[in-house]
C-alpha cells in the first residue's frame, strides 16, 4: 500500500518520478503527486485524485523543472480519497514537502499542539500534521532538515517511511524510515533514488542500502549518504545489490499482469525447489533448517503465521507438517496473533509467511514470538525484506516480482517450499518411510510439467466463465488438503470480481450453507480423486439436489464427478499433498476470466493494496 518514490542527482526528476509511480501503481493507490525543487528553488507540488495518468494529464505540457524530487501513490487512511489529501504534504510556511507511509497515531495530539502555535491544516491526513510538526522544529530550534527531522520522529508514535524536501536546501534529499521499508537506490554518478520497494529503482541502479527501523538517511548531491539513528548514533550504509531484472516488472506480451503470473508458475515453482529437491540423489536441502536443526529437533510444535493467501498456504502447510513430519501445527492469523496474548514456548518454531515480507501484521507477530523465545523462520518472496532480517532463518521462495495484487504465482511457490520443508524435516527425524518420501519427492519435481498441463484448460474456464460472471454469491468446496484451496479460490473471486464468495470444509455446508443454495448459486467443488473422495461425491450430490450449479475440479480420467456435475475441469493425477498446487491453478484462471467479464479491474482491484504495511 502507498508507495514511494524520490531522485536526488544530474538528471530531470520529473521523468524518474513519473516512471517511479507507474511501476508502483501495483501496490493499490487512489491518489498520486509530485513535488519537485525548480531552479532557483522554488517549491512546486502538483497532485491529483486517481490514477498516475491522471496526475500527468494534470501536468501536461507545464512539465516541473528540477533535478530533486519526491513522489507518492496514497492508499487512504486518514481522510477519503481526493486532490487535497493526496502527497506531498507541505509545511505552513510550503517550505518543505513531505511524503509519507505508515500511520502517525498520535496525530490528534500533534495536531491540538500545530493548531495551539497558529498552524493552519488543509488536509485530513496524518501525514500533513507531520509536515507542519518537522517545519515547527526546523523554525523553532534552526536545526537544519536531517537534524530537525530526527528530534521530530522522536516524538512521532506509528509506523512511517517518509521523504522530505526543504527549498532551503535543494541539494539533500533526507529520508527515514520505522516499520514500514524504504530502500535508497546509489546510483554511478552522484544520484540517488528513493523507494519504498526496489520496483522503481531497478531500472536505474542495482545498488541499494535498506534503511533499518529508526533510521535517518541523508543524500546530498556530491555523491554522500550518511545515516543516523534517531537517537544520534552513526551507522555504515550497507550497499547490497539487487537481483530483480526490469523485464520482470514489464508485462512481456500478456493483457494483465496477473495472467502473466498465473502462466509464470511452472517457472516460478521449478525455482522454489531448484536445489532444495534432487530426484536423482532421492534427497532434500534446506539449509536454513539444518543449520539451526537443533531448534526443529526438539520443536513441540509449529506455529505459522501469516496474512491472506499466506494464511491459507501456511493451512495447507498445516496437513503438510502434521502428516510428514507429525508435529503438532496451528495456524494462525498474524493480524490477531499477539492481540490474544498467545502461549509461546522456546520449543516452538515459528514459520512466518509473507510475500513481500513487509506486512506489518505478520512483523508484529514475529517481534512477540520472538520475545517469547521462539526460533522464528520466515518464508518470504523478497531479498532483503524486513521479515528475511528479522527471522532468526529463513528461505526465499523465488516466485519473482509478483505485480498483481491478488496473489497466484506467490502462493503456488509457498506451497512448494513448505512441501519440501515437510518433507526434510520428516526425513530427516525418521518420520516418513523411504517409498513415501521417494514418492513425494519425484511427484514434488514433477509438478512444473503437471502445472504446464493444467493451464491448457484455460479456454474451457474462460467458457465456463460467461456462465458464472453474472453470479452474485458462490461457494468454494473442498476437504483435506482441498480446503485451503478451496478458500484461496474464494479469495481470488472476492478479490477481482467483487462476487462474494466463502469457502468451507465440504462436510461443513450442511451446518448451515445448504441454506443458500439455489439454482443461481455457482458451487465449486474440488473433487480430486484421494482418501475422501467418495465423501465429496456425497456432498455433491446434495447440492446437485438442491438445483445448485456445480463445477467440480476432477482428477483427469473422473467419470462418477462428471455424471453428476454441471461442469468440470481436469486436473493431472497427482499425491493429495501435492495436489493443491495443481488444483489452485484453474481457481486462479476462473476468478481472472469472470472478473475480465464484469469489466474489473483485474491488477489493480478496489481497496485493495499488494503490501500492507500498516496495521
């Protein structure tokens, strides 16, 4: 959610904004804007309601001069969407320009002490109160902007990454940063780029310092970058270089970032467990587990935590633990986690699963388990992020950039890495005999060839599609390892389409969803041939008497389901734990087809931001 951009260097910022914002535009925004230093100094702010496009047509021709800016996409929290809450925020003197991620939660107390020394607010963010407060310190104290800004934050409770200009001094850029990430992007010749994640810095350097919590950065334009903490401490910029390659942000060919992503996964999940599953030598690596193997050897139990589609892979993870490597598993909502003063013990690990590895529910979550005495183990998407520093070990799941905000390819590759984390961990405890093991290791190395085929159905979902677009409920069905799946199906179609729609457990809807069920209510069963197969034909056959529309997901070679259902898609067979990653497949496929019919908005969907970083 929100996202920034900044440049400090020789070059025109305005097009390095511009193209900044439009590689941010995935993380979900409804507002954008610039500010830039014009020559001689002057201050110029330009924002605008909607989409980046709108924000340039604003501009138009009058296109800012000056080689310093900042710029921001908004998500809105404090204050509805509109041309005044958008950033940058200015001071009441406009003599600096702010841009801002995160929540100040004791912006009402600021704003009563700003309102008391005569400022005057425009805005209903919290983000101008910040503005007005770093000015009253500069004013008040005549420190200048880096010094200012640091005994300011020492007084700002929230979470922030924030990017400040001061036309007083046109050649510094200062930033800073607390639970919310920022990375400085050093470029070769004196430039420096600022963003709240490397997508629109990588298409100018590969060079970036990621700034730690209560970190204070300031870029001047010979080429210096010096660090503080707020508590006055130096610290040695770390420069690290970065992986990601620009035609990954590009949609190479594909009408939506998103069905790039769900063709991408065959490649994406063969990376996930490239190195970590050797078929030939029938043997399984993680060396974040072997390394700190102590700490899974005498693990009592597992506790996962995760947001969203990471809550549902760390649910299919939870058959996954307890079947192969029979450790007790609970899963829970990291939003709700340290809310419920939870029972954590030095004997349990925790496993935390994030995409981005920035979702501030899920970084709260670790610091009270870490607290606690647990070992924390992360699974992430993204070098460098705050949970792969944070976790005590960790493994990257290699999906690559995933643009789109609801998440498919992210998910498939989770599911990968915490099959092949189940199944070290069994081995190598002496849970899980050799022919099962062998089993699902070859099965595991299969799956990208099996996910290939899965993706040849998408014309026939796409004519299922047209039947269920007009549908205002659904209900996603599934049992064992189905289930989880069955949930990231109604997600996806919740997400894109705005159809609601629930998953249960299939043995659950007769507790209450058979109410619903009618002739206009899509039902989606997955209904892959494994140990409680013959129980899902039973629940469909009782909503098939109940006028209920059915598609069943089948395993290839099904006739029982396909007597009964109206429609169906064939699945590879495959081992019920490796199943999932097969079935999630044509779940994606339908919620991105109805969704292109009802005329959505299938990248960017309302509301809805690809990072949440605030809680």
């Amino acid at each position: 959610m929100c996202g920034i951009v900044g440049y400090l260097g020789p070059k025109q910022a305005y097009p390095i904004l511009i193209d900044g914002l439009t590689r941010l535009e995935y993380r979900g925004y409804d507002s954008a804007g610039i500010a830039t230093l014009e020559e001689g100094g002057k201050l110029r702010v330009e924002k605008k309601e909607g989409k980046v496009a709108n924000l340039e047509a604003h501009v138009a021709e009058d296109i800012p001069k000056g080689t310093v800016g900042i710029g921001h996409t908004r998500w809105a929290t404090h204050g509805p969407p509109s041309d005044r809450n958008a950033h940058p925020h200015a001071g009441s003197k406009g003599r600096i320009a702010v841009i801002h991620n995160g929540i100040i939660e004791n912006y009402e107390s600021l704003k009563d002490l700003l309102s008391d020394r005569g400022h005057t607010l425009v805005s209903d963010t919290d983000t101008e109160v910040l503005a007005h407060f770093i000015e009253e310190v500069m004013t008040s104290t005549g420190l200048d902007l880096p010094e200012a800004l640091r005994i300011a934050l020492k007084e700002v409770v929230g979470a922030y990454a924030i990017v400040v200009l001061d036309q007083s001094q046109p050649d510094r850029l200062v930033a800073a940063r607390k639970a919310s990430p920022l990375v400085i992007g050093v470029g070769g010749k004196n430039d420096f780029f600022v963003g709240s994640d490397a997508t629109p810095i990588v298409a100018h350097t590969k060079n970036v310092v990621y700034l730690e919590d209560e970190e204070v950065a300031t870029m001047t334009r010979d080429g210096k970058l010096s660090i503080r903490t707020i508590g006055d401490a130096d610290v040695t910029p770390e420069i690290q270089a970065i992986e990601l390659e620009i035609a990954s942000l590009e949609k190479g060919g594909y009408e939506h970032f998103m069905l790039k992503e769900i063709y991408e996964q065959p490649r994406s999940i063969r990376d996930s467990i490239r190195g970590r599953v050797n078929l030939q030598r029938g043997t399984t690596t993680m060396s974040g587990i072997d390394e700190n193997w102590g700490e899974w050897e005498k693990a009592q139990r597992i506790l996962i935590l995760g947001c969203g589609t990471s809550w549902h892979a760390g649910l299919v993870a939870e058959y996954l633990f307890e079947s192969l490597a029979r450790i007790p598993v609970e899963v829970e909502y990291a939003s709700e986690f340290r809310y419920r003063n939870p029972i954590i013990r030095d004997t349990d690990v925790v496993l935390a699963i994030s995409q981005s590895g920035e979702t501030a529910d899920t970084l709260a979550a670790i610091r009270s388990a870490k607290d606690a005495g647990a070992h924390i183990f992360g699974v992430c998407n993204v070098v460098g992020s705050s949970i792969a520093r944070e976790t005590d070990a960790g493994a990257y799941t290699h999906a690559g950039p995933e643009i789109g905000v609801a998440s498919t390819k992210a998910f498939t590759a989770q599911v990968a890495v915490l099959t092949a984390m189940a199944l070290h961990v069994g081995r190598r405890l002496g849970r899980v005999d050799d022919g099962v093991f062998m089993r699902l290791v070859s099965g595991l190395d299969n799956i990208p060839g099996l996910v290939e085929q899965c993706l040849e159905s998408a014309p026939a979902i796409g004519e299922i599609a047209k039947l269920f677009a007009g549908a205002e409920n659904a209900l996603y069905l599934g049992r064992g390892y189905q289930f989880p799946v069955a949930l990231e199906g109604a997600l996806k179609l919740k997400e894109i389409s705005y159809i609601h729609a629930e998953g249960y457990p299939a043995a659950e809807m007769k507790h209450g969803p058979i109410a619903l069920i009618d002739e206009d209510m899509p039902v989606i069963f997955i209904a892959t041939q494994d140990d409680v197969y013959e129980k899902v034909v039973s629940n469909i056959q009782e909503v098939k008497a109940r006028g209920g529309q059915i598609l069943a997901i089948v395993t290839e070679g099904d006739t029982q389901v396909k007597s009964l259902a109206d429609h169906t898609v064939e699945v590879p067979r495959a081992h019920e734990a490796l199943a999932p990653l097969l079935t999630a497949i044509p779940m994606q496929l339908l919620s991105y087809h109805i969704a292109l019919l009802r005329g959505c908005n299938v990248d960017q969907p309302r509301n809805l931001a690809k990072s949440v970083t605030v809680e």
